[in-house]
C-alpha cells in the first residue's frame, strides 16, 4: 500500500501563503496520479487539484491562477502552493494517490489550513 503524509498546513491571514506537502512511501511515486482535496465541516469534500503520471495539471476553478500542484518524483513528494489565500479556502486538506483503474484508494491524515479575513 501506499502511505501518505501531509505538512505545511497552518494559520495565515487572507492574502498569505503556505506551501503543503506530501510524502509518500511504499510505492513506486511516479506511477501514481496525485491529488489534492479539501473538506470543509458538514460540505462535501471536492478536489483541488490533480497532476498525472506526466505532470499535467488540473485545478479547480475556485483556485485557478491562485494554486500550482507540483511533484518531485526523486523525493516523492507531493505539493500545493498556495498563493493570494482567501478566507473560503479554510479546509483541513488532504492529499490522495491513484493508480489508473484504481482511483483514489490512498488518503493521507489531512492538514488543517485556516485562513482569516
């Protein structure tokens, strides 16, 4: 399986920034297609941003312009740069691995990010 470990998260007033990352271990990472979700208490959970086997990238409209999904496959990690903070982004945020035909099956602990206005 799979291990997954976020860090980065943390407090910053809107505007700020924070870098998440990811460890992964037990796999062979670049194999893997990587994400990043986010969950707000009592809302669905909903993706973030996802980069592939081959680093294309995909976000959210939400954060578009604002967020870059980056992977390091030497180090196996996973990150998310977080720029221009908005209140509307607090989360606990989470990081999933998918191997094709598989889906996400690999979630790590989750990070809480809280942005203030």
């Amino acid at each position: 399986q799979v291990q997954l470990v976020e860090s980065g998260g943390g407090l910053v007033q809107a505007g700020g920034s924070l870098r998440l990352s990811c460890a992964a271990s037990g796999r062979t990472f670049s194999n893997y297609a990587m994400a990043w979700f986010r969950q707000v208490k009592g809302k669905q959970r909903e993706l973030v941003a996802r980069i592939n086997s081959g680093s294309t990238t995909t976000y959210a409209d939400s954060v578009k312009g604002r967020f870059t999904i980056s992977r390091d496959n030497v180090k196996n990690t996973l990150y998310l740069q977080m720029d221009s903070l908005k209140p509307e982004d607090t989360a606990v945020y989470y990081c999933a691995a998918d191997l094709r035909g598989r889906g996400y099956d690999y979630w790590g602990q989750g990070t809480q990010v809280t942005v203030s206005s």
